[in-house]
C-alpha cells in the first residue's frame, strides 16, 4: 500500500483542530460547490468532539447541504455512552448544526448490521463514494474499527463488515473496510498527545506491517493528511 502522507502539525490540540477544521470546512464548500451536496464519514472515540462541536458552530459551514455517517460503531444501544451516534448526535445534531435525519447510524446491535450500513452507503452515495472521511488512530495503530490482525482486515469487496476478536477493544464493532476508505475523496486522520508517538513513528519510518498497523492500509488517491500536535510528532524536532 503506497500513498503520500501530509503532515499538518500544531504545538496544541486546539490548534490542530483549527487547521483541521478549515480543512474539511473547505472540502464540504468544494463538494457543495462541485455537487451541490457533501458526504462525509466522522469517527468516534475521545479526540474529535471538540472539533465537532467547533464544525457546529461555523457559519460558512454547509451544515444544510451535509449528509454524515459513521465510519464505525460499538455493538450497543445507541444511548450507552459508548456509542459513537450517540456522541455525534450531541455535537452535531442536539447543537442544531444537522437535523436528525442528516446523521446515518449504523444500527449495530442488528444481527446483519453490517450488511444494512453497506446498503444504506451504496443507496445513499450518488457515486458510490463520500467526499470526506475523518479517522482517528489508537496507539495500537488501529483505525475505524481496524484493528490490528483482525478479521475485519480482510474485506476486499465489502464497504462495511463486522468486526471482533482478541485485539479488537470490546465491544464487537462494525466498520467501514480500509477499501472502502480509500474510494474517499479526501481522509484526514486527527493523532495528538504523547501516546501516539512511537506508533506514529513506526509508520512514518515505515517499520511496521500494515497487519500491525492497520491504518498503513488507508491510502486513499488524495493522499493520507495527519493532523497531530507536537506531543505526537515523532519527527526529529
Ligand atoms: C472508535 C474510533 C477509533 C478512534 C481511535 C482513536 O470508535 O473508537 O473510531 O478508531 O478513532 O480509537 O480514539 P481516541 O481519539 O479516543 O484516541
């Protein structure tokens, strides 16, 4: 898997989340402008829900012409505190940027979750891609739901599978697959703090099996562009 990495660094989370956030202001007014409708896949975990809540309250924001959906889920009920809706729902749509009907659940205690989420992507999506996807990283190197030597790596023709086993964090998940990812028209990934740096060292060193690190699978046309702060920054300084 090759693909050019992009390096936007900032000393300070809220300063990544700045830049970040220009960024995929600025391919929403492009998809809008190009298409009259933008497409995007926000990620879940502790990092990204101030940056939500930043995108929220942006006037130049296409909120009307935005359609988000998950780029993986926690198999449980959308009110337990684990579930990435639920914390999108509070940042983007309790905030009133979206109406409840522009955010896209999964659905994922369903016995064929994953088979429902694809049909939902492959009906909704006009070309069958999004323009936008926005990943996080765990230090393990995992990204969505991907976690490292699990069977959620091996999808080749699927757009969502299911995804569990002894290195994926419980809950059982369900994610986007790494070649649906790459279809995207622009992916970011947001990696601060200390604890991401050895891995983020590894992978810009290239010391490390995409199997290892499964977001060495995400290499998307457009390019990967990481967005970390200097903690995270395994660059010489
Ligand atoms: C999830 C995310 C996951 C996340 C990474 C980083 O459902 O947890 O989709 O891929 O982006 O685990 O999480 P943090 O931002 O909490 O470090």
């Amino acid at each position: 898997m090759t693909t050019t990495l992009k390096i936007v660094s900032a000393e300070t989370p809220i300063a990544v989340f700045s830049k970040l956030s220009d960024a995929l202001c600025l391919e929403a007014q492009r998809a809008v402008q190009e298409r009259n409708a933008f497409f995007c896949a926000l990620s879940g975990g502790t990092t990204p829900e101030p940056l939500y809540k930043d995108l929220a309250r942006r006037p130049d924001f296409p909120w009307q012409k935005t359609q988000v959906f998950i780029v993986d889920e926690r198999c449980v009920p959308e009110d337990d505190p684990r579930s990435n809706f639920g914390m999108l729902q509070e940042a983007l749509v309790a905030t009133g940027a979206l109406q409840r009907e522009q955010l896209h659940c999964v659905n994922a205690t369903l016995p064929k979750a994953a088979a429902q989420y694809e049909r939902l992507l492959r009906e909704r999506l006009p070309d069958g891609r999004l323009d936008a996807i926005l990943l996080g990283m765990g230090s393990d190197g995992h990204t969505a739901s991907l976690f490292p030597n699990s069977v959620g790596l091996n999808a080749a023709d699927r757009w969502v599978v299911a995804n569990e086993g002894p290195t994926v964090v419980p809950p059982a998940r369900i994610t986007m697959t790494a070649p649906f990812i790459n279809t995207a028209r622009w992916v970011g990934a947001l990696v601060v703090g200390e604890s991401k740096r050895a891995m983020l060292r590894k992978i810009f060193t290239g010391t490390i099996a995409a199997s290892d690190a499964p977001i060495r699978l995400i290499a998307p046309e457009s390019g990967l562009a990481y967005y970390i702060d200097a903690p995270a920054d395994p660059r010489p300084c």
